[in-house]
C-alpha cells in the first residue's frame, strides 16, 4: 500500500518526496477534485496526506470522500508554516466525536 501527498505548496510536496511520498501541489478546487479523483482510482494509494488549507477551504469535497469510501484513509497535515487548528483540537475532536469530556 503506498501513501500519495496533495498539497497547496511546493515545499511540503519537496519535504514528502524526501521522505519517499509522491505527491502533487494543486491550487483551486477544480485541479483538488482532479487529483482526488485520479487517487482514488489507484487501488494502490491507502493514504492520501491533504494539507489543510484543503480542509478549511474544501470541506464538502473532502467530507464527501470520508463518508462515502473506507479507503484510502484521507489525512490532513499542517504546512511548512503550521497549523491553524487551535492548542486542543484533538480532545476537542475526541469530544465531540463520542460525546464525552475528556
């Protein structure tokens, strides 16, 4: 199984290629869709790494792909300049996922 990277920039996509993860930098929805579409096709690809500006900017397409398909696992990672998620995301993720205060 291999993982693939999509990414806004070209310096996360240089860091994952150093790391042995091929990828592709997109800008727009329309070339995210395209490059979503081409990844899911590839029966090889168990994990797409997103970077998260997709996320905050893309949420209905990236939603959309989680809830309908088991693979390849969509993950999402901060860029070269951080993440922009707040101190505690994910307990507060945890929280409202199974409804309880952790």
């Amino acid at each position: 199984m291999k993982m693939y990277l999509i990414s806004d920039n070209i310096d996360t996509c240089t860091g994952m290629r150093l790391a042995g993860v091929e990828g592709t930098v997109v800008q727009g929805k329309e070339e995210l869709k395209a490059a979503l579409d081409r990844v899911m096709a590839d029966k090889e690809i168990a994990i797409v790494v997103l970077t998260e500006k997709f996320g905050r900017e893309y949420p209905e397409l990236i939603d959309e792909i989680r809830l309908s398909r088991s693979l390849p696992l969509l993950i999402e990672i901060p860029d070269r300049h951080g993440t922009q998620r707040g101190e505690n995301f994910i307990t507060s993720y945890v929280n409202e996922a199974i409804g309880l205060k952790v």
